[in-house]
C-alpha cells in the first residue's frame, strides 16, 4: 500500500473542524492542514454549550472550513484516498451535520467514507503526535468523557475504569460556572488556579485508595460549592484559592487512579508502551506534569497530544479515519450518526483477518 491521504470532518460538540492528514506505509503521520473555527463565543453567554445553537452553527460554516482545510494542504478533492468524519457520540444535530457532508464528498468524489468513533480519534492521536505503539493505556478525559482504557489496536479497547459520576471535563466546567469564571472551564480554572494557594481548602479526593480505577468527582464539586458558601461574598482571591485547591485535588486522585490502572494491565499480562493522556483535560499543565511522574514511576512514559490537539480537532479524527482505511476498513455511505457511541462498541477488524 502507498500513503494514505485522508480529509477528517469533526461536529460532535463545539468546534466545527476539518483537516488532511497523510498516514505514510510506516504508520507515522503528518497534518498538512488543521482548521478549527469554536463556537465559544456562541455558547458564552450560556455557560455550555446548547445542542440547537451548534447544529445551526455547524451548518453556517462547515463548507468553508472544509474549502480552507483541502486549500492549506494544498490538495483536491479527488487527490484524497478517504474522506472521514466523526459519527458520534456527540450532540446529534452536529453529527448529523458533519457526517452528511462527509457522506455528500464521498459519493460525488467516488471515496471511501470512515465514519469515525470521537472517542476513538482522541484514543488514537498520540500515535499521530508520537508514534506510540500498541499497546498502552489511554486516560481519556474530555468534558463527556473519562475513561481508563487498554488500548492493544485499532477498534481495540478494553475499559479498565470509568467515572461513575462526572467527567473530569466537567467538574472544571461546573466549578468554573459556580465560581463565575467563564466557559469552557478547564482553561478558566487552570489560569486562576496558577495564582491560587492550593492548601488553603481542605478538599475531598473521592475514591482515593480504591482497588478499581474508578473516578468519583460530584463530592468534589459539591465541596467546593459548600467551601464557597461558607465564605461568600468571594473575593478574586478566594476564587483563584478554591481553584488551586480543586485543581490539586483533581491531580491528586488522576495520579491515584492511574497508578491502579498501570498496575491492573500489568496484571492483566500486557505491559504498556506508554501512558497515553487524550481529550480536552490533556491540555491541563498540572495534570500533564504529574502524569509525567507517575508512568515513570509506573515503568513507562506518557504521551501526550499538544494542547491544540488535545482539544476537538479535525486531525485526529482524518488520522483515526487513515488507521481504518489502512486495515481495509469502509464504512459505506448508509452508516448510521450515533448520539451514544462506546468506544467497546467500535466494529474493527476480526483478528483472523488481520
Ligand atoms: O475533548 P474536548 O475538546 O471536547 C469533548 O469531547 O468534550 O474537551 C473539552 C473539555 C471541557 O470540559 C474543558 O473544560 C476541558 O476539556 N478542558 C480542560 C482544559 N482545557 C479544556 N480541563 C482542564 N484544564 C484545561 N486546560
Ligand atoms: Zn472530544
């Protein structure tokens, strides 16, 4: 097979995103184009994201976006081998938006078309940004999603843990919305939290200790709410306090977490190449350094995407789109957006055919 030169559609949430991405016979990986136009400013006023808001906003611009994409790498329609696009899980509307465009390129192109698992994109960049190999454990944290997953090949992940409440993604949100900094969270919270002094609130790290890597973050966000209460009305600084003080409970209990499940793979009999940190949280500095600590404690290193491909992009979801073409994988034009979508529940290839 020669290179494989994939266009990637990404509407699951905010960001309308499109990309080409070029996927050598060797498995390594170059962007050639990487355009992602947020809807931030639509949603601000809201304090999140409203799913009729993005879906309009996805139709308003996605044609442009896609033209800048293909016109920055510099590469026509007909000169792609594949056309990805993300579908699902994610805000329907949006989905749908991207995924039928996708479809429409495909067919008047005559390409194959990848529908792509979101989840499985964020799961798959590092291999883009560092060439990871298989296998190796993946903390996935977006603002939908946190899960720690065994990752031994494309379509294949084994969840080790979950959260069982909130998504590490959106305890920053949450907080950030009860403390009036403003959307998306993480940032706004990462940024005041620099100025803050963590020790100055004793804050709860749910779960800590526990056998399973399971994440429980609603404790901690009803904490902070009941510290914030006692001393109301906030001053700046108490804010940039109760920030630093969530954000150290937060790395405290991924650490804990983590630590379980490296431990649990290599129970398991599969020792990971690195410790693979995705979604929108991996572009947290604190959470990045003491990851670093941890899989080296741990025996490996971690790879993380930099930040701007942490956080939704088209690249990783041209590069995802570019693994399965590469397996022979087509998805056809009568797929299927899906709202719901785990990432255990991803159709790859069957072992004897590989
Ligand atoms: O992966 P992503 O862009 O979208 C989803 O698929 O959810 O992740 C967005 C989430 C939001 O909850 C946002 O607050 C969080 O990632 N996030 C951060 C940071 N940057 C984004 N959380 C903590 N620290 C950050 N620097
Ligand atoms: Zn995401």
């Amino acid at each position: 097979m020669s290179d494989l030169l994939l266009l990637g559609i990404e509407t699951t949430c905010d960001e309308t995103a499109a990309a080409v991405v070029r996927r050598r016979d060797d498995g390594t990986g170059t962007i050639l184009s990487n355009i992602v136009l947020s809807q931030v400013e639509d949603h601000a006023a809201y304090g999140g994201v409203v799913p009729e808001i993005a879906a309009r906003a996805h139709v308003e611009v996605l044609d442009h976006v896609i033209a800048r994409a293909l016109k920055a790498a510099g590469v026509p329609l007909t000169g792609l081998d594949g056309i990805a696009a993300a579908a699902g899980p994610g805000l329907i509307g949006g989905v749908i938006v991207g995924l039928t465009s996708a479809k429409a390129l495909a067919l008047a192109a005559e390409k194959p078309l990848l529908a792509v698992n979101h989840l499985e994109a964020h799961a798959l960049t590092a291999r883009l940004t560092d060439a990871v190999p298989f296998p190796y454990l993946l903390l996935l944290a977006s603002g939908g999603h946190t899960q720690l997953v065994c990752v031994t090949g494309v379509g294949e992940y084994t969840k080790l843990g979950g959260t069982i409440d909130d998504a590490i993604g959106e305890a920053f949100d949450k907080t950030a919305k009860m403390l009036g900094l403003p959307y998306p969270g993480g940032p706004a919270v990462e940024r005041a939290a620099l100025k803050g002094d963590a020790s100055r609130f004793a804050l709860p790290r749910p779960l800590l200790g526990r056998a399973t890597p399971d994440f429980s973050l609603s404790g901690l966000k009803t904490a902070v709410r009941l510290e914030a209460l006692k001393i109301a009305p906030l001053s700046e600084q108490d804010v940039y306090d109760l920030c630093a003080s969530f954000q150290a409970a937060i790395v405290d209990i991924v650490a804990d977490r983590v630590r379980y499940a490296l431990r649990a793979m290599r129970e398991r009999g599969t020792v990971p190449h690195a410790l693979v940190l995705a979604g929108g949280v991996g572009a947290n500095q604190a959470i990045r350094r003491s990851l670093h600590k941890v899989a080296a404690d741990g025996g490996t290193r971690l790879a993380v995407p930099p930040p701007e491909l942490c956080t939704d992009n088209g690249a990783m979801i041209a590069w995802a789109g570019a693994e399965r073409l590469a397996l022979g994988l087509d998805d056809g034009l009568a797929v299927s957006p899906r709202a719901r979508w785990p990432l255990d529940e991803i159709e790859g290839v069957p072992e004897t055919d590989r």
